[in-house]
C-alpha cells in the first residue's frame, strides 16, 4: 500500500485516544557557569513553550496526519489545563468528553533545556487522578464512532482492571481495532487486544525476563512467544531503539526493521509517534510490516527534532 493511498485513507477514518493526558513544559536556556551555592549548572532562561504530552501527544499525531481525532481522559481545573486545551483545540483534537477535575490537578513533565541537551526534569502529578472516573454513556458513544481506539496507560492513574474491561468489551462487540501501549508496571490484564507496542524494556517485563547481562542477546524470540502466550495480541511490535522495531504474530517474529532515524536529538514522545502512525496505518488497511515501515519512518522524523513532535503528511512522504 502506498504512502499516498494511507495518507488519502486516514482523512476519512475517526482516532480515538484515551488514557493519562499531560502537558509538557520545557524551560530553554543556556549554561556559562557552575553556581557558587553547589556544584550545579546555572541556567539562563530564553524561553519557555509547552506542548501536549502523553495520551495528548498520541492525539496530536493522529491528527496532524489528517485523522478526525477525539481525546478523552482528566484534564486539571487549573491553568495549565486551560493552556493544554488551548492547544488541543490549536491541533484540531477534540476533548470534550475528558472530565475538567477541580480535585486532580493537570499533570506537567517540565524539561530544562541547556543547548540541546535535558539537564532534568521536573514532575508535577495529582493522586486525584487515581479516583477519578470517566463517563461510561461518553466512553462508550465515543467508541462506537470510532474507527480505531489508542489505550495510551502512562501509569497516571485513568486505567483501573474495570475500565479496560469495559473498553475492550465494547471494542470487540462493535469490532474496532484496539491498541495499547502498556506500562508493566500495573499489572493490567488487557489480553486479546488487537496491538500492544511496547518498548525493549517494556516487552521485557511483559515476558517476565531479566535484563540480559554484558555480552548475552535480547531474546527477542523467546519475549514474542512468551507475551503471546500471557496476553494473545493479534499483532505485537516492540520498539528497539537503535536497532529498529520488530513486527510479531501468532509468537513468531516476522521481520526487525532497522531504525530510520539518521540523528537521534530527542526520543521524548517517540512511542506516542509510534502507536499513533502504527494504528492509523493498520486502520487505512495497511499490511502490519506495512504498517511498522510508516511508523518506523515517522520515528525516525520524530527523534531528529526537539522536545515532543509529531510528523506531517510532507515530512512522512519525504522520508518515504
């Protein structure tokens, strides 16, 4: 299937993205000196710019590809809830069925930037976000407008066992293509869902498998076999890093595609890309190896800018 034939498909399909919803915040400067009160860079601010960060961000990208893109999860009564729905309105994704929480205040990643480099980063987060509780009658209407739903769990608090559940029940009852980008962590059991994308790191600790040791290979063959059998994904890629994306079925892998990325600058955001240009591709009836070729293109886009990003439709042709 060709680039143009995926591109043209998606303006006529429906994203919908659910799970944490943040709001990225990075602090730009430059660094002249080491301060006199500890051993710590001093850093003068030039500017400062925010962009929608985890399921937002996963949102952004479906839409800056053409899709019709709703977003649904817990966005802060405050300031910077004002600031991300500003943006997501500027990126043409509509959130109106995330709940406005006064108790859960929005989360923010700020990332302090000296000359193209992340000195660290600062988390605000709110344990509100852990009780609070989405709309079933909204849920459930924004999935069956959709054509394709992104579970994007970045362990913030919006995904309980009963709410996924829930998601994958209706999604299979009215035969949406359903995907996840999981976080190990929590224990979540979301088997049969139709794509999981996890990271090296991730698939890992979805296969229940130590680290490798110095010298030993990542078992990627034995992690394919192993999250098939725990969780029965239909399709199941598994980013990794500098040596590409591997496409799995049925525990097999079917193809490691090399990375496209020619300069790596910032990888914040790249599994967002991921998911989003994976599902989208796969939902315009791209073949999966297909599917992983755009994403994969779109990765490569991605990790050559700063700060989270998303790719265009030229920038994808262009690589293409």
């Amino acid at each position: 299937m060709s680039i143009d034939s995926i591109l043209a498909a998606l303006k006529n399909l429906r994203m919908l993205v659910i799970g944490d919803i943040m709001l990225d915040h990075y602090v730009w400067g430059d660094v002249n000196r080491i301060s006199p009160e500890a051993p710590v860079p001093v850093v003068h601010v030039n500017r400062e710019t925010y962009t929608p960060g985890g399921a937002a961000n996963v949102a952004i990208n479906a839409a800056a590809l053409g899709m019709a893109t709703s977003l649904i999860g817990v966005i802060g009564s405050d300031d910077a809830g004002v600031t991300l729905q500003k943006l997501l309105e500027k990126h043409h994704v509509c959130a109106q069925g995330s709940l406005l929480s006064a108790d859960a205040a929005t989360i923010i990643k700020t990332r302090v930037m000296a000359r193209n480099q992340q000195l660290c980063r600062i988390d605000r987060e709110s344990p509100a976000h852990r009780y609070a509780r989405l709309d079933a009658g909204v849920m459930s209407e924004a999935i069956q407008a959709a054509d394709v739903i992104i579970l994007s769990d970045y362990a913030k608090g919006v995904f309980s066992q009963e709410l996924l559940d829930a998601i994958i029940g209706l999604a299979s009852r009215h035969n949406k293509l359903l995907a996840m980008d999981p976080k190990p962590a929590r224990m979540l059991d979301f088997k049969n869902i139709g794509l999981i994308t996890p990271n090296r790191q991730e698939a890992l600790m979805l296969a229940g498998l130590p680290e490798p040791g110095q010298g030993e290979e990542y078992p990627l063959e034995k992690i394919c076999a192993t999250i098939d059998r725990k969780f029965s994904p239909r399709l199941l890629v598994v980013t990794l890093g500098a040596d590409g994306m591997a496409v799995c079925r049925k525990g097999k892998v079917e193809d490691v595609l090399p990375t496209k990325a020619q300069e790596v600058f910032d990888v914040s955001g790249a599994g967002d890309t991921v998911i989003a240009t994976l599902s989208a591709a796969l939902a315009a009836g791209a073949e999966p190896r297909e599917a992983a070729q755009f994403a994969n293109h779109a990765a490569g886009i991605v990790v050559s800018k700063m700060g989270t990003a998303h790719v265009t439709p030229e920038e994808m042709r262009a690589s293409l």
